[in-house]
C-alpha cells in the first residue's frame, strides 16, 4: 500500500503556552496474530526460530530490543539503486508497549446532535444559516475556538482564515464539514465546534466559554494561560518571552482545584465517554499533566524537563503580571494534554494521514479541567480505544527488526514516485522512529490494531534545503512485516521548514 497525502500540521501546546495572546504498568505478553505477517529471520525471511526468539519477559523495552543505543549500517538495492541504511536509535526507558484494538470514527458512527444535546440540552443554538457569518472576537465569540477552528480549517484546505481575528461559523462540503452551536454550560455561554475531515478521517470537537476568564470567578480578570512543566508561566511577546515562577510567587496561594490527578482524569474519561462518544487509553498515553511541551524552552536548563510540576491554568490580568507577587492571579484548574507521548516518543500515527519524523502523533488535543468539571477542550480523534488486547506485547529484536526492514524496501519501496531530481541524488535512510501504527483486521471489517511499528525515513542527504525527507516506510515491529510506504515531498519539505 502506497499513501501519497498531505500533511497534518497540529501545534496544539504552542495554543497551550501562548493562550495568554488570545485575549490580549507490565503483564502478560501476547503475541498479535490477526494483524500482521510472520516474523523475519537475520536474512529477512520467515522463520520458527525467529519467531520463538521475540522478547517477551524481559522486563524492559531496552531488553527486548537488544540494547540502550542501538545502530545498524547497510545498504540495500531497490530498483537497481543502491541505498544506504544508517540508522541509530535511543530506545526510551520504559517496561513494555501496548496493543489496542480500535474503531475508526466516520461519518456514519459520529453522534453531532446527540453531542449538542448532551452539552448544552435546550438552550442549544445552531449557527447554520442561509447567510452564515464569520465568529469574530470583536463580536465576543470565543478567542480559543476561533483559533483551533483556523487550524482545522487551514488543514483542510480552506483558505481566507489564516488571521488570528475571524472563523467560519459553518461549512459543509462533500469531504468536509465544520458545524458551531452556541448554549449553555456550566451557567456559562459556551461555543461549540464538531467537524469531520474525509481527508483525515478524523473527529474534531471545541468547546469553550465565550469567554474563558468567566471561569475564573473574577470578572476583573481578562487573561489566562497555562503553565510549563518547569513551573513557568510564559507569556509570548512579538518580541520577547516573559516568564512567571508561579510555584515560587504564588506559594501562598495554591491551586484552588484540590481533586487528585486521578479523579480529574475519571471526570475527563467519563465526560469523553459519555458526552463526546470518544474514549482515549487510559494513562499517560490517553492524558498527561505533565507535558513537556515546546522542550526548546528548557534547552539551558534540561533538567527541567524532570520537573515534577503539572501544567496548571492560571488567571490574570496585565497588571497583575506587572506585580512581584501577582496579587488577585488566581490558580484554578489544570491542563491535560492528549497523547503527548511526550515521555516515551513513541506516537500514535493516523493510518489516514502523514506527519514527519517527531510530529507523527496523530491526534492532538487540550483539555483544561478544574473540580467542577470540564472548562474547555480541543481534540482530534480518528479512533475510538475499545480495549487492551496485551500490555506487554512481543517485539522483535532490532537487528533481527532491521533485516526485515531490508528485504520489506527492497520489495516495496518505488523509487518512481520520487521526484526526477532526486532519484540521481544518493538516497540513505538515516532516521528512525518506533512508533504505534493502526493495521486493519482482516477478517473484521472497520476494526483495527494499533501495534508498535518501525518508521524509516529516506532521505536526499542535502540537510538543510528544506527538503530533505523524500519517502517513509513502516513495518510491524512485532514480526517484520511490510505496513506501507508514503511519499509526499511537497509536504515533509513544508513540515520541515515550517517546524
């Protein structure tokens, strides 16, 4: 299988730290049968012994894959082509991965009025109209879904929305669709967004206050923002990044949300579930509080990135930011991010969709939450989690991983899909990733597997021109098997220059 698609920009942390502008466990291994090919011998062919030589009790995914810094150098031929293969890999520190089977969300299983119904019951107001008009924040619609709203319409292709001062309040085409509804919710005005992309087959839903500071309980207050997970409230300038140790100024004045991390997550799962019609993994993969997050930040101090701080909501104003210890700034509320993976690196990928190299997480999402309940959220979804089916699944060992990655590009990598000039130029693969990838059952139609996956990209070697990556190519780190390959060079050159 050949995908030739265009890329899925998501910058939802970046919404996250610069919000304050809007408004100025290890178990049983079971080895995955039903969703794969067979395992791969040293010589890329199948074989028992392969097979029974898959980690599974070795405790650690360092373990299973054969070491800590992981490196193998080859060349392959492909279509009379020689390739080099010189990859080197870091493999994170953590036990085991997970396999999951999931159902893909469509237009057809999509539930729009029951979710309307669900959030704002009678008071719900549909913006669909013969003439329907821009959301505009001089007008008081809401600052945060007319910025995730330009996103997704930029994303699919929809051009005119690229200021940071108007959304369209309804669009409706035979791919696409992008419905708002305004009601009320938490005694607030709230504004609602449910979309659905053909292109990227994927579910996704806004809702915030009109005008978020409400929730803060002081009418004075006008601006909000979320904190880093150094501790840090950032505050972005054309110019300049200020910074605020909330932890340090306002340690007289705790976070007035007292719920544990534990029964925020259960008021978000359950809220998902039942309102939404999504349901996420549980755990850190579903939701983290603790996302890293624009890591550039912390790039003189990386011991930051340790920091046991969470990202927390914070209310303010600009005099209060003008005072030493922010008097009348109010703590209320924490944010939780959606598959961050920010731990680990290994990402979900969308099976209908293409991201490069670490912008490979298929679904990106906010959800802030105080002790009440949900404040507001953003996410994209193109699966629904139904279960576990093994918390420690076998894996191959990365030499014996690599080999099979040889014979699968061999066999399947087209080289004609390559741009002309390209093809004369010395084509390596230099990069990988470990990754989960969606594989479809065979045998039940709808229904797919998220398994670990190996991601290779080819690269032209000419760092720095903006195009570098020309092709990827995933196989089944389970057993070796062939997954697909993409080939998109006017979107990895974009991804990469814009990122």
């Amino acid at each position: 299988m050949i995908k030739n698609w265009g890329i899925r920009k998501k910058r939802y942390f970046a919404l996250l730290l610069s919000a304050c502008m809007l408004l100025s466990g290890c178990g049983k291994a079971a080895q995955i049968e039903d969703y794969g090919g067979q395992a791969m011998d040293s010589e890329g062919t199948a074989s028992e012994a392969a097979i029974q030589g898959q980690s599974s009790d070795l405790g650690t995914l360092t373990e299973k894959l054969g070491g800590k810094e992981l490196s193998y150098k080859d060349a392959v031929e492909i279509q009379g082509q020689i390739i080099d293969m010189d990859l080197k890999y870091t493999v994170p520190d953590i036990e085991s991965l997970s396999t999951y089977r999931v159902t893909p969300i469509t237009t057809e299983n999509l539930k729009e009025e029951e979710i309307v119904k669900n959030i704002f019951g009678d008071t719900a107001i549909s913006l669909k109209s013969d003439d329907p008009k821009d959301l505009r924040r001089e007008n008081g619609d809401s600052s945060v879904l007319i910025s995730v709203g330009q996103e997704i319409l930029i994303d699919n292709n929809f051009s005119g929305y690229f200021t940071g001062e108007r959304c369209a309040s309804w669009v409706d085409t035979d791919n696409f669709f992008f419905h708002v509804y305004e009601g009320i919710y938490r005694e607030k005005e709230y504004q609602l967004a449910i979309s659905y992309s053909n292109l990227n087959g994927d579910l996704s839903i806004i809702l915030y206050p009109k005008k978020i500071t409400d929730m803060s309980g002081s009418p004075e207050l006008d601006q909000y923002g979320v904190t880093a997970i150094d501790g840090m409230l950032y505050e972005f300038d054309i110019e300049t990044v200020n910074s605020y140790d909330i932890n340090t100024i306002m340690s007289d004045r705790p976070n007035v949300c007292t719920d544990s991390f534990e029964m925020l997550s259960d008021k978000i799962y359950n809220c998902l579930k039942e309102d939404f019609y999504i349901t996420l993994p549980k755990g850190e993969r579903g939701l983290s509080f603790h996302d890293k997050g624009f890591t550039e930040l912390y790039s003189d101090n990386p011991e930051m990135l340790n920091n046991s701080s969470h990202n927390e909501l914070i209310y303010y104003n600009n005099n209060i930011l003008n005072d030493d210890d922010m008097s009348g700034a109010v703590r209320n509320g924490y944010a939780a991010s959606v598959f961050s993976s920010e731990e680990d690196g290994i990402y979900f990928m969308n099976g209908n969709n293409f991201l490069p190299l670490e912008y490979i997480g298929y679904v990106n999402g906010l959800i802030l939450v105080d002790d009440k309940g949900l404040v507001g959220l953003h996410i994209s979804v193109p699966y629904n989690f139904e279960e576990v089916l093994s918390d420690n699944v076998e894996m191959l060992r990365f030499d014996t991983a690599m080999a099979a990655f040889k014979k699968a590009a061999s066999e399947n990598m087209d080289l004609s899909q390559l741009p002309i000039t390209t093809v004369s130029t010395r084509i390596a693969f230099k990069d990988i990733k470990l990754v989960y990838y969606p594989i479809s059952s065979p045998d039940k139609p709808g229904e797919c597997t998220y398994v670990p996956a190996w991601a290779f990209y080819a690269s032209n070697g000419n760092k720095g021109n903006g195009a570098t990556y020309l092709a990827l190519i995933l196989i089944n780190a389970v057993d070796g098997s062939y997954i697909t390959s993409y080939y998109d060079i006017e979107s990895m050159a974009l991804a990469i220059r814009d990122y």
